[in-house]
C-alpha cells in the first residue's frame, strides 16, 4: 500500500495513473480530506492506513509568492514533511521525500563561476525562500529517520524543472503565450540553466526505486535511505526550453505560427525571489536505478505525444 501526499499537483497524478494501470494500492486523500500541516491528523492518518510507503509530493511551489508567505511556505514545505517523517518512523513506513534543484546555488570564486554538476551529497546553498523551505524540510525528514550516521526509512529524491500535461507549469505557458496573436515575440532567460523533467518520467522512476527496493514486498526490503538526483539527461537553459517547445508545439499544429524567441539576461526579467544560475544536477547515481534515462528533447516530443495523441 502505498500513501500519496500532494494527489492534485503534477507529480502525484502522473503517479496515480501508473498506480492504476500497473493496479498498485494506494491511498491518496484530497486536501479537503487531509491537511498535511496538521500534526495529529497526519500521525492518525498514517497509523489508520499503515501504509509500506509514502511518497510525499506535496509542496508550496509559488517560488515569487513565498518571499513575502514564508509562514506558509515553511508550513507545508517544512513541518508537514517532518510530520509525514515522525508517523513513517512510528508505523515502519519508508518515505520518499521529493525535493527540488533549487536547493543548490552555483556561484562565483576569484572571478571563476562553478559549472560542476550537483552531487546528491553536495552542501546545499538556498537562495530563496522557497528553496530554503524546501531544504529545511529534507533535511528534517533525514534528522528524523537517521541513527548516527545511519539513515533508515527515508529517502530525498531532488528534481528540476518539472512539467506534465497536468496543473500549471512552464511548458504550458509557453504554449499559451505563444498563442497570443497579439504577440510579437518571447523573450526567455538564457543564463540559468539546468534539465528539464517530464513529470511522467520522473513517476516511472520513483515506481523503479520503490521495486529496487523491495518496499511492496513480504520479502527482504532495503531500509537504507539516501539522497538522489533525478531529471531528464541533457542540459539546457530556459531559452532552450522555450525555443524547442515552440519548434514542435507548431511542427504539430499545437500553435499557427512560429513565434521568433529571443535570448534575454536575469537582470532583464527581475523577479521576488532568486533563481539559481546553474543547478545541474549529476545522475551517475540515478541511472543505477534508471539505466535509460532519454533527454530532455525527446522526452518533450513523448509530452505532446501524451498531451494532443499526435
């Protein structure tokens, strides 16, 4: 059995379409059926259900909104994930944590900016409070699962850049502003980059850690938690992104025209909250799990593919 925190967002769809068609058990209460930032609720919750896993999707992602409702933030992104780490260690649940590149920074040292890909160990380094909530709330779910330098019943799988044919997010913005005939043109910033994640892929790959595992079976499981990286393969920044999302969203008739995108900077598109410059992530680790995982352009195309059947 297995219990799903954040059942409406993008992620927690994408997983509850593989859960029925593969006819895996789950549990995924609504909101209005669980409020995660309620301490009692989740323990008692969690104790009724006793589920082998839970996966915790839920999150506060308005990154611009959570600079002046860091309360809230820190709530749902904090303290609902210590809640959800205190009930799996009191009922012998493993959960999996999902979490964010925007918990790394790149930055610069004598003049010489940091490209290294992001170890999942790597030091972390919030810019925003977004990313910081985000980061207080994987570390507390470690704190809370580890004995020593042990950690048992957890684990922080950390992503990038997600988008899927469900909720809101930037590939169907994109499309949307691409639409608008009253536009001339995009311009999209091309000094942050990192990998953007079809949140399909990214489900596929929680459901292959989970069987890795061996956390849905009578038999022997494996309860040593770790940290892991998973996006697409490739590198791209949000320039990238939009240019090759406008390419086939015409190419299949999604939008009329070919709207021209234009390279802009950070500066040009200020914003509330920071925004890493580089946040890529390693995935040495996560093909270990995953041994194909395709890039991000192709996996675009499977997008569409899913989205309009063409």
């Amino acid at each position: 059995m297995i219990l799903l925190s954040g059942e409406s967002g993008q992620l927690g769809q994408e997983l509850i379409r593989i859960f029925q068609e593969k006819k895996i058990e789950y549990s995924a209460p609504s909101l209005s059926e669980w409020d995660a930032t309620d301490k009692n609720k989740t323990l008692q919750l969690v104790q009724e259900i006793h589920p082998d896993v839970i996966i915790n999707c839920a999150a506060y992602t308005a990154v611009d909104k959570a600079e002046e409702d860091s309360d809230t933030a820190y709530r749902v992104n904090r303290d609902a994930a210590a809640f959800l780490a205190e009930a799996s260690l009191q009922n012998g649940s493993f959960l999996i944590q999902v979490s964010t590149d925007f918990v790394f920074s790149s930055f610069e040292c004598s003049g010489v900016k940091e490209v290294t890909l992001f170890q999942p160990e790597d030091p972390t380094h919030p810019q925003s409070v977004y990313a910081a909530s985000k980061d207080a709330g994987d570390k507390e779910v470690l704190r809370i699962h580890s004995s020593g330098k042990n950690i048992t019943g957890a684990s922080v799988i950390r992503t990038s850049w997600l988008y899927s044919k469900f909720g809101n997010n930037f590939v169907k913005t994109i499309v949307k502003l691409a639409s608008d005939p009253s536009r001339e043109s995009l311009r999209i910033i091309e000094d942050q980059i990192g990998r953007p994640t079809w949140a399909k892929r990214l489900a596929d790959f929680i459901i292959a850690y989970i069987n890795k595992k061996n956390l849905l079976s009578t038999g022997e499981k494996d309860f040593s938690g770790e940290i892991l990286n998973f996006s697409n393969s490739g590198i791209a920044s949000w320039y990238d992104f939009a240019f090759e999302i406008v390419q086939i969203s015409h190419k299949i008739g999604e939008i009329q025209r070919k709207i021209p995108v234009y390279p802009i900077n950070t500066e040009e598109y200020p914003l509330p909250a920071k925004r890493p410059h580089f946040s890529v992530m390693d995935l040495k680790k996560t093909r270990r799990i995953m041994r194909e995982i395709p890039h991000w352009k192709d996996d675009l195309r499977e997008y569409f593919k899913d989205l309009t059947g063409k």
